[in-house]
C-alpha cells in the first residue's frame, strides 16, 4: 500500500515508519523537516499541516491507499484531516490513553469515555477523535498512543514517577535514595515502541478494524515502586525508595512535577483485550527490562544523563521526610 503520515520521526512513528518499510509499503511522511529524518526509504514532504489548504491539497494530490495522523491534537486537525484524506482506503488516527482522565470505576480500562482527561491538550485531542468519529471519514483508529500509554524509546529518555528527570539514573548509581509518591503503588504501563509499531500496521491491513477504538498498551501492569526497582537491576545497584505523600510533593514544588499530578501519581491501566482479538500479530515482545537497557545505553552514548550532585531538591525532600519519620 501506498501510506501517508502525518509526522514520522517523533517516538512512535519513526518505529511505524520502519515497519511499514520491512512490509514492502510505500511510505511518505509529511512535516516540517524540524526534527530529523525519518528511517531511510520513506519520502518526504516538507509543509506545515497548519497551513491547513496546501497541506490538504498535497494530501489528496498523493492519493494514498491509507494514512495514519500522529499529529492530530484538536478539532481544528481532525477537520482538516477528514478533507485532507477524503477517499483513503483507511485512516488511522492516533490519540492517547489520556483521554480517558484519571477516574475510573474498574480496572483494567475499555472504552468508558471522561469528560475530564488529564489536562487541556489531551482535551483538545479528545474533541478531534471526536470529529474523526463523527463523520464520513472512512477508517479510523485512536488508541493509548493510537490510545497510546507510555512508550520507552531510546532517543526519548527514561521517565520516573515524580518528575520529568533523568538524574534519577545517576542517583541510583551513586547509591543516593529515590523519592516516589506515596508508597509507589499507583500502577501503571510500559510499552517499547517498536511494539507499538505492530498495532498501528497491524490496524492498517485489517479491514474489520474499521471504525475502532483500541488501546495500544502492554498485557499487564506495573507499579512505579517495582517499575523503579527493575532500573535498579538494570544499573546493577539497588537503592532506598523514600515515599512521600502527594500533597507534600506539591507544596514543595517539586520542578517539573506536573506530569505526576496529572498521570503518574493515578492508576493507569488499560485493556488491551480488544486489539489482541483484532489484531493476531499484536503481541508485545520488548521486556520492560530489555526496553530500560537500550534506553540507558542510548542515553550514556549521547551523554544525557545529568550528573544528580548539581541536583538539590531530591535530597532536600529525602531529609524532610526522614526527619518527620524521626520524629
């Protein structure tokens, strides 16, 4: 098949893009060219999707047997995604488990739409699956990154609960105590991205999946507490967790917090139930632990693992909380 993309070199597509390609597809990618290049043998269109005439003009000049849009973030998107794919075999739109916001009466998670996701953009994203959804539009997919949960990828760094940090990898090395919120028991889920890739594709060459919402995410779950400790195997050194209470992590202001108070710091677990019925040749084959490693090692080749000694606040947190454990 001939397949557009919108993007194609962010997290999950340059893996999309790279197993279309071992398929024998024809892939063209559509961006702004800000962000490197796609993996060799795919085309690429240099435009700006928000100039929403050319782009849709160069969309419908290709004539694609199908599309996936990584980069449809509202409803202003998925409008001129609909005009810009108009008579595409299938188009898959890809959107996030962060729709769903963090209320749930069960775990794991279907379908249940949330009229509350997690944040604004997330929001925004739902009113475009939404519009998607609502139309014409021929095929469609929105999953958990297409609704994708966490992806590990190695260009994109090694996530923790608290904070969007990569100290946290030195800390452990030199033997100095993590911070997690609460006791580390919210659970969540991890998914390489070249597994990702196999729903997306998978999605593509199967016509049943028409008009369906699947949850790209790993069969299972893990705490953050266990999720940190298989770090600590992978570096080869195990450290204390020191659990502090939500509330005392805000009042701290801890920096760059947000992406705990709006995600981590809640359950999230979703099933994956309905794309494995779909799509046979779904089946996650990335370990957490072998995703961790090759995240680490692309992470100590490019040198971006800050040193954790020009790191203050961690340490101040670990002392406040061991003095009112003291006390």
């Amino acid at each position: 098949m001939k397949i557009g993309i919108v993007g194609g070199t962010g997290n999950i597509s340059t893996a999309i893009v790279r197993l279309l390609l071992q398929r024998g597809h024809d892939v063209v990618c559509f961006n702004r060219g800000q962000a490197g290049a796609p993996p060799a043998g795919a085309r690429v269109l240099h435009g700006d999707r928000h100039a929403t005439a050319a782009f849709e003009q160069a969309m419908q000049a290709e004539k694609f047997d199908a599309a996936i849009d990584m980069l449809c973030f509202n409803a202003a998107d998925a409008a001129s995604s609909r005009r810009a794919f108009r008579g595409v075999g299938m188009f898959v739109h890809c959107s996030t488990v962060c729709t769903y916001g963090v209320q749930s009466d069960w775990l794991a998670r279907n379908r249940r739409p949330c009229a509350a996701p997690h944040h604004q953009l997330r929001a925004q994203q739902g009113s475009g699956g939404r519009i998607l959804f609502g139309g014409a539009s021929p095929r469609k997919l929105s999953s958990g990154d297409p609704k994708a949960i966490h992806n590990l990828w190695p260009a994109a760094g090694l996530v923790r609960q608290v904070a969007w940090d990569q100290s946290w990898l030195d800390r452990i090395r030199k033997g100095k105590p993590l911070v997690v919120c609460g006791d580390g028991t919210a659970l969540h889920q991890h998914l390489h991205v070249d597994d990702a890739a196999l729903a997306f594709a998978g999605v593509l060459e199967h016509a049943h999946c028409t008009g369906q919402i699947y949850n790209v995410v790993s069969c299972g779950h893990i705490t953050w507490a266990d999720y940190h400790r298989i770090a600590m195997r992978v570096l080869g050194h195990s450290v204390e967790l020191v659990g502090i209470p939500f509330a005392d992590l805000q009042a701290m202001q801890v920096p760059q917090f947000d992406i705990c108070a709006e995600i981590f710091a809640h359950h999230t677990y979703y099933s994956p139930e309905r794309l494995l019925r779909a799509v046979p040749g779904y089946c996650p084959r990335v370990t957490l632990e072998d995703g961790m490693r090759q995240v680490i090692e692309a992470l100590d080749a490019t040198g971006r693992i800050p040193n954790s000694d020009d790191v203050q606040w961690e340490d101040r947190l670990v002392n406040a909380q061991r003095s009112v454990r003291s006390q």
